[in-house]
C-alpha cells in the first residue's frame, strides 16, 4: 500500500492550496484518512481527519480555514486550505488505516508536501 501526496508550493499569506492524497495497492477498507503537518522545529501534529462515514475533525488552529473531504471510489483524501497564515508552513503528511485484501490493518504514511506561506 502507497499513498502519494500532491498539492503544496509557495503561496502568499491569505492565498489558498488544495492538497491530495491517494492510496493505491491491495486495498480491501480504509477507515479514518488524515491529514497531519510539521512547521520546521516543532513536531508533527494533527490538523484534520475524517471517517469513511463522512465525520470530520479539525485542530482548533485550522477551524473555518481547512477543509478535509474524501472521495472513496478514488481511496483519497483532499485538504482544501483557505487564508493561509506563514505558521501554516510546514510538511504535510497525509495517512489512513487501511486494511488490505489479505486481511492486515495499518496505519499507511504518504511522504509529505511542503507548503510555504510567505508573509
């Protein structure tokens, strides 16, 4: 199972990105897909996930800005961000649990896209 991130460059501060993320290989489910971020210095946090029933979850610092939505039928996550701060700068992993075909449930890692927000 591989998940490939996409979407992050360089934007000025109140600009917008759209960030994916899709699974690919021998996928039977995927339950909860994520979106985490780690500013340089400090460690990797949460920013967003969402269920495969659709609920979402956000860090109090994106509240009203990020929005994280899914298409199911693609096994992909989607992180649209709106009003982009410089302490949005930062690598953005995505990662989901996924339980394969032959029945093995892990946390899978994307390998991150970095989103520069310059002031």
């Amino acid at each position: 199972v591989q998940l490939q991130a996409s979407g992050g460059g360089l934007v000025q501060a109140g600009g917008s990105l759209r960030l994916s993320c899709a699974a690919s290989g021998s996928i039977f489910s995927i339950n909860d897909m994520g979106w985490y971020r780690q500013a340089p210095g400090k460690q990797r946090e949460l920013v967003a996930y969402i269920t495969s029933a659709g609920s979402t979850n956000y860090a109090d610092s994106v509240k009203g800005r990020f929005t994280i939505s899914s298409d199911n039928a693609k096994n992909a996550v989607y992180l649209q961000i709106n009003s982009l701060k410089p302490e949005d700068t930062g690598v953005y992993y995505c990662n989901a649990d996924i339980v394969t075909y032959s029945g093995v449930r892990s946390i899978s890692w994307g390998q991150g896209t970095l989103v520069t927000v310059s002031s």
